[in-house]
C-alpha cells in the first residue's frame, strides 16, 4: 500500500508536530479494525498476558505466545507499523538469544520492529539488532517486567537523581539506534523534557501531552478491562458490559424458546423428501 506508516514516516511526524496515534492488538478483527480507523502503530503488546491470556502480569508470557498472537495481528494490518513486544527473558539471557527472538518476531510474525523494555544495560545489544537489520523501538519510565524491583506500578522520574538518569538513559538509547521512545508513567513535565532532547519520536503512556505521540493499551480503551485501569488510561466505550448483557438476552431468548425461529433462523427442505424419511416414532 502506497501509504503504509515506516519507521522514517513516524521520524516525519514528529519533525511535523503532527501527534503519532498508537495502540495495542492482540487478535485479527481487532487489529482489523485499527487498521482501518487510521492507527499509525500497532503494538503486539506482552500485555497480552494479563489482558487476553489472564495472567496475573506480563512475566508469564512467552515467545511462542507473542509469535502466535502477532501472527493474528499482521493478518489484520495493513497499513500501520506493526511492534513485536519482546517478552521476559527473551532478550535478557544472551545476545545471540535475543537476536533470534526478534529475528522471529519480524520473519514468522511479520513485525517492522520490536520493543525492549530497559536503559543504558541494554543498550549495546540494541545496537547490535539494529546493526543486524532489526528496528527497535525503546522503552523507558515504568518497565512493567520489573515492577517487582520498584515495588510496584509507580511513576518513576520524580526526583533529580531518577529524571537525570531517565533523560541521559533516554539520549544513550537514541545513540544507540532506537527509532522512537516509549515513555511509561513519567511526570509530563519530565517526559516533555525527553521529547524535546530527542530527534526520534516518544510515545507516552501515563507521560501526558507533550509527547510526540500516545499509547493505550485497547482492553481499556474499549471497556474489555476486568482489572483496575489506570489513572492514565481512557474508556471510550463500555464493550464489556454490552457483551455480557448480548450474552444474557441470548440465553433468555434460548430457554424461552424465541430463538431460534422456523421463519428466520432456519433451514427447510422438500416436503416430499422429508416424507421419505423414517418416522421417529414407527408404527407398532
């Protein structure tokens, strides 16, 4: 497709201050449909796992998870820039191990690029990936696959030492190749200071207006979140609880016998044929 979003049309945007619409997919006729209302990047998010897999968090996922979902994803998008999410322990253990995840992430799942959450620890082996052919997109702020080590989800960056660290880790993965930058829980007046020391795109998510672009994650967006949102996040749209009250009318209409209908539901055939059938209760 003639307008389909690259990593230099995202570096575009931003040199336009025109704002880079995100979301995450984790299945066909969702990624369908964000395709289709105009979304300029899909994440395949590791947030799969608490949101469609039911996990408890992120850590439990897997490479072959993430494959499999992503390769749904890229069936359903065609025009957006698709993100792989490297999952834990997939790029943590060895540079050879990480190469061949994100490797599989752009042959078997169709990605332009993948996601590594962390700073300045690993920041040579994004420039090796990127060296070898492999878009990297960064992530900074919360890192939801360490929240053990924060004690939690909470916004990091609030004071001196941790927003000096954010903002010169932020610098040394734009050296290192990153082509653009999620922000995570940030305060915005932090996050805005990121986003105008970079050339590349940030993304922000819980990092206020003042990033080159935002991201939520679509459970919450649409109202399918059966957890506590977050402060940042924003519903659109109460889908759950329409599919549960569809659900209720459905099986009401069931046990009252109102659906399904000879008239609009169902199928008939020749009388004649039917005739020559046997009889479900036979003659004595």
């Amino acid at each position: 497709m003639d307008d389909r979003v690259t990593i230099p049309g995202l570096l575009k945007l931003k040199e336009k201050k025109e704002k880079i619409v995100c979301l995450t997919a984790y299945d066909w006729p969702t990624a369908l449909l964000l395709d289709r209302a105009g979304i300029e990047l899909v994440l395949v998010g590791d947030s799969v796992g608490n949101n469609m897999l039911g996990y408890s968090s992120t850590i439990p996922v897997t490479m072959d998870e993430m494959i499999h979902h992503t390769k749904a994803v890229r069936r359903g998008v065609e025009r957006a820039l698709l993100v792989g999410d490297m999952p834990f322990m997939s790029y943590q253990a060895s540079t050879e191990e990480a190469i061949r995840n994100a490797g599989r992430f752009i042959k078997e799942g169709g990605t332009e690029a993948v996601k590594l959450e962390g700073g300045e620890e690993i920041a040579d082996l994004i420039d090796i990936l990127v060296r070898r052919g492999l878009p990297v997109m960064g992530h900074l702020g919360l890192l939801p696959q360490r929240t053990s080590q924060v004690g939690g989800y909470r916004v990091q960056g609030r004071d001196e030492i941790s927003a000096r660290k954010m903002l010169r880790e932020a610098k040394i993965l734009e050296e290192a190749g990153v082509f653009s930058l999620v922000l995570e829980m940030v305060p915005w007046p932090l996050a805005k200071l990121i986003s105008e020391s970079l050339k590349i795109p940030t993304i922000g998510i819980g990092a206020g207006p003042y990033c080159d672009g935002q991201i939520l994650v679509i459970t919450d967006v649409v109202g399918l979140s059966f957890r506590v949102s977050p402060k940042f996040a924003k519903r659109y749209l109460n889908l759950g609880e329409q599919i549960e009250q569809s659900v209720k009318a459905y099986l009401t209409e069931v046990k009252s016998l109102a659906f399904p209908t000879v008239e609009q539901h169902s199928f008939s055939m020749d009388e004649e044929v039917l005739k020559k059938l046997p009889s479900p209760h036979p003659s004595p």
